[in-house]
C-alpha cells in the first residue's frame, strides 16, 4: 500500500504551511466542532426530521464550507480545470456526471473533448461534488472559483447513460475517483507531493497524510448505513459529527473549526470569523443517517454464486454475530489490530489506535475490503477470519456465508 514517510503538505496543509500544520491539520477528497463531539452522537432527536434531512442533502451535495480559499486560492484548480481538464480527462479521473442536471441530447451537441465543455457541464452544476462560479466573458464563458463538496467522494452515479454519466446515487464511495491525481495536477503541489499523490490510485485517499507525514492511503467508504453504527470511519475516533467536522476543515479546507489533542489538531479561526461548517453538521449527519444501501447500482462481487443465503444467515449468527451485532451489524467495542489479523500502520495513527468492527451493508456492491482494501473479494474475507479466528468453516459453509453477506 506504499507506506512511507514523505515530506509533504495535503491540501488544507498546502495553505498554512508545513509547521503550523503539523500543530493544526486539512476525504474527501472522505466531521465537525471540537473534542467533545468525539464521545458520542449524543443527540439523535432531530435525525429523521424530514426538513433537517433536505437541508442536509442540500449541504451534501453543494456546500462547499468555504473550501474554494485551498482549490482556487492555493491550489490554482480553477485555471487547470479551465486549461486543461476535458470532459473525458475529468471521466478518466473518476468525476461523475450528473444527467438530470443536463439538457435533452447535449452530450451528442458538446465537443467532449475541450475544457470549455467542462466549465460548461460546471455552470451547469452537472459534475457531481464540484461547484465552479463561471461568468460571461469577452471570450466566453470563465471559471473564476471552484470548490468541492462531500459528494466529490461519496457519491456515484448509475451509469444510465454511458460511463460515468448518470442519476446521482448519494452515499456510495466514488471507487472510480483519483483524488491524488487531481491534487497532483495543482501547480501548487512540490514533485515530492507529487510522488505521494500519484501513489494512491483510484478510490483510495488519505486523511491523515497532511498530519503526520505518513503515506498510507485507505479505502474511500460507504456514507450509507452509518444510522446504526456507533463509528463512522475504520478507527473509530468519532462518531458522525466528529469525521464530518475533521474532513470539512482539514481535508476540504472548509472555513471552520476542527480540535482534537489526540491526534494532535488545533485548527481554528480568527475572531469574529463565521464557522461555515458547524451549523450543517446535524443536518448533513440526518442525511446520511437517512442513506440505505443503494438500489441503483449492481453487485459487483459476486464470489459466493451458488450458495445458500438461508444457511449462510445460520452460519454468520453462530459465527460472525458476537461482533457484527444488531441491525447495523457492527457494536461499540473497538478491537486491537491483533485481534482480527489487521495491518496496524493505519490505525497506529489514528486517535484511537484500534479498528472497529465494520458494518455490513451493501458489501457486494463496493470491493475490495478492509480499511486497505487488502482482501479483494468477500471470499478472501471469509477465508481470512477463518484463519485468524480458528473458525473451521467448511467449504459449503464458506459459499453459503458469503452468498449471505452477498444479500445485505
């Protein structure tokens, strides 16, 4: 997975420099308020409010806190976007195009091939978690700012219409996005950033690069399913609020304040300057608790074809439902790397220093698995926790419970 120590400023680090942000911090490319968010989503009275969920589906996919200060300030996006990112460079790099935002047959009508479209598809709001401000010109249109949004990660789209162009699907990890090579493609970024960047290839970012230096990027993850999930990312470090409130600011480079001594954060903002990003957490949260696991996209693992989902349902309850418990099929309890055979680098760094126990929803729709994406498929999942576990599973048992964990 690259694991390395590189020197080097990620994103929000880019714009305050490599000292002060290693004493501060920046998905996202992928929450917020400060330390005591992270005991707990202590109040859930307003999450299934259906005007806190609109008002939190509106800041999924169009809020950008602020943000456009790192990519059209610092990191000069707009004028790479506008010089040279076509509408198939940007497909390339995994950004999605949101059809119901375009008119009838436009795309038959455009050249896909010139970065005029793209400011285009932009002035539309047609590409899905980037928002430009484009303005007439003497020479046409202009991309004079641009930001991102959650939705740039954790959203994809059904491919209704050719690939990478469809209906939005909110809440499934965007597997296809090349978040390094997008930020590689800054003239802000040195080659040695460059080379970290590069490294991380399609649906892969890491969060913490911008703090401690380290290189060892993790899986983008589903923002669906979290409603019965104490942990909202691999290590547990917070819930909801908490990681939405850290990518925001330290990662997005919202306007907005994120502290935790844990991990060693302390990003805050002049006084009598607005926090962009606070007053949308409970509504951004609400959204994403009201996410299932979607209907719209296929299942792309399918290694348990053949089995029995009923008797898989048996073997999982006897075997797997100590940790993956309740409707989130997950628990509190945060587990040591050691105990379920995990690669420790990544948790190593976290606030916690343990994994949690992954929630189950929609798993054949999004491989490989693990933080790191180490198992490919859910065979090599089950294989690995009969070997780490002592399980003794047989074969059958084996495609029967994967054929089950295939069903959720």
């Amino acid at each position: 997975m690259g694991r390395s120590v590189m020197g080097g400023k990620d994103l929000v680090g880019l714009a305050i420099g490599a000292r002060s942000w290693r004493r501060c911090t920046i998905a996202a490319f992928t929450c917020l308020s400060a330390l005591p968010l992270a005991c707990g989503d202590d109040n859930k009275d307003n999450a299934n409010d259906p005007a806190m969920i609109a008002q939190g589906k509106e800041t999924f996919r169009n809020d950008t806190f602020g943000d456009e200060a790192l990519w059209t300030d610092t990191l000069q996006m707009h004028t790479v976007i506008s010089t040279a990112v076509s509408p198939k460079a940007a497909l390339g790099l995994g950004l999605k195009v949101d059809a119901d935002a375009l008119p009838p047959n436009i795309l038959s009508m455009v050249d896909l091939d010139s970065p005029a479209t793209t400011v285009a598809l932009l002035k539309m709001n047609a590409v899905v978690g980037i928002k430009g401000q484009v303005v007439a010109g003497a020479s046409g249109d202009q991309l004079m700012r641009v930001g991102i949004t959650c939705a740039l990660c954790h959203s994809t789209v059904d491919d209704s219409v050719m690939p990478g162009i469809g209906h939005r699907v909110d809440g499934a990890p965007n597997r296809e996005l090349d978040p390094g090579a997008i930020i590689a493609a800054s003239p802000a970024v040195t080659e040695q950033q460059k080379l970290v960047y590069m490294s991380w290839g399609k649906g892969k970012y890491d969060p913490r690069y911008n703090v401690d230096g380290m290189n060892d990027p993790v899986f983008i993850p589903p923002a669906y399913g979290l409603k019965d999930s104490p942990h909202a990312t691999f290590t547990g470090d917070g819930d909801i609020r908490y990681w939405n409130n850290y990518v925001a600011v330290t990662q997005m480079g919202g306007q907005g304040t994120f502290v935790d001594d844990r991990i060693g954060v302390n990003k805050t903002l002049p006084a009598g300057t607005e926090d962009l990003v606070k007053p949308k957490l409970d509504g951004l949260r609400a959204y994403q608790f009201s996410l299932g696991v979607p209907g719209a996209l296929p299942a792309i693992d399918t290694s348990g074809t053949g089995g029995n989902a009923d008797n898989g349902h048996n073997v999982f309850d006897q075997r797997c439902a100590s940790c993956h418990k309740g409707d989130g099929r997950t628990e509190d309890t945060l587990h040591v790397p050691a105990n379920t055979g995990m690669d420790p680098t990544y948790a190593d760094r976290s606030a916690s220093k343990k994994y949690r126990t992954t929630p189950l929803r929609g798993l054949a729709q999004h491989p490989p698995y693990f933080h790191d994406g180490s198992a490919a498929t859910l065979s090599a999942v089950v294989d690995h926790y009969d070997q780490v576990m002592s399980m003794g599973l047989t074969a059958t048992e084996k495609t029967d419970l994967i054929t089950y964990l295939e069903s959720l």
